[in-house]
C-alpha cells in the first residue's frame, strides 16, 4: 500500500511539471520565432518567379509584406460546435463565379472582452487536414485588405476545439493581382471588431 500511494504521489508530481514544462515551452519567444520565419519565407517566394502573384516588375521592386505585430492574444482556442446539416455552400468568387465548400462546423470564441463565432468551411476539392475561414472584420479597407483575409486551421475530426490564430491571418492573392480570382468571406463571417493581427494591406513599391 505504502509503494502504490508512493507511485500516484510521484506521478502527481510528474503530472504537475509536465504542465509547467509545457507552459514553458509554449511561450511568446517560441511562438513568434516560426512565424517570423513564415513570414520571411512568404517574402522569399514573392520575390521569386514560380509562386508570387506580383507582376516581374512588381517582383524587382518588393522588399516585403506588412504585418501587426505578433500578439499571442489573438491566437484563441475556439469551441467546435457541430453544425446539425453540413450543407454545401456555393462561395461566390471576386469574377462572379463560385466554388463548392462544406459549411463544417461553427467556431465559438471570445475576443477584446466579447462572444463571437466564425463558420468553418472545407474545401470540397482537398483533402487536407484543414478548414478555410474567410473572413471581414472592421480594419478592411483601412489598415487591411478590403476585401477580408482568410485562415487555414489545422484540424482534426472530432476535435471540440480548434485553434484560431489571427496572426496567421492572410491576404488572397487578388489583393495583390486582380487577375486572379479569390473566394468572397460569406456575411456570417463578418466580425464585428476589428482584429489587429496578421497581414495587413500591401503597399505596392512606387
């Protein structure tokens, strides 16, 4: 008896410095050290002639994109609550088509004090381990493309909750290039503050 009380006192302790252990792992310099480097990468392929959306000339000239500053308070973990019927939504596009996506689930969260919730969508035509968030919030058209930003949230099925980083939130690539063509962020993924995080508007070089 007094061996067995020994070994749930000792995995008790164990438990308790994994959680400091972990707490200190995931702190703000380990956070923002991959996502400046994500950035300084999304700048390298910009500049370069097989991805970036620039025109050649654009390319010559581009130093890098703007973003906010990394703030860890708008990585949020969001409740997933399952939608009754995943219907099929026709997303309209930015030439007036449209493109299938699976209306997947609803992200509940609270942000700058408030309740909100964004609809998660899956791409009909990818079978990636992630959803796609468009969305608008109040910095479009201001410090923000004006056409909304979007996320991609790894995800998997069954989770009851997912992680929704706004610092990873980006611009289409019709924000650069209008000829290209971007999904339109549905009204029900309009937020209605303004989420100083991510990408904000490109400035072309003159």
């Amino acid at each position: 008896m007094k061996r067995a009380h020994k070994l749930i006192i000792l995995a008790g302790v164990v438990l308790v410095l994994f959680y400091f252990m972990k707490d200190a792992f995931f702190n703000e310099e380990n956070y923002t050290k991959p996502l400046l480097k994500e950035r300084e990468d999304k700048d390298l392929s910009f500049r370069g002639q097989a991805n970036s959306p620039l025109s050649d000339d654009e390319r010559r000239n581009f130093k890098n994109l703007i973003y906010y500053e990394p703030n860890l308070d708008y990585r949020i973990r969001a409740e997933v609550e399952q939608l009754v019927k995943q219907d099929t939504l026709l997303m309209p596009l930015t030439n007036g088509s449209y493109e299938p996506y699976l209306r997947y689930a609803l992200a509940k969260f609270e942000v700058q004090g408030g309740p909100q919730q964004l609809t998660l969508y899956k791409k009909l035509s990818e079978k990636k381990d992630q959803l796609f968030v468009p969305f608008t919030d109040k910095t479009n058209g201001f410090e923000t493309y004006g056409g909304g930003r979007y996320m991609d949230v790894p995800f998997e099925e069954g989770a009851k909750t997912v992680v929704l980083d706004f610092n990873r939130a980006y611009s289409p690539f019709c924000a650069y290039n209008p000829e290209y063509v971007c999904p339109v962020p549905p009204k029900d993924n309009f937020l209605s503050i303004a989420i100083p995080a991510g990408e904000k508007t490109y400035e072309k070089p003159e």
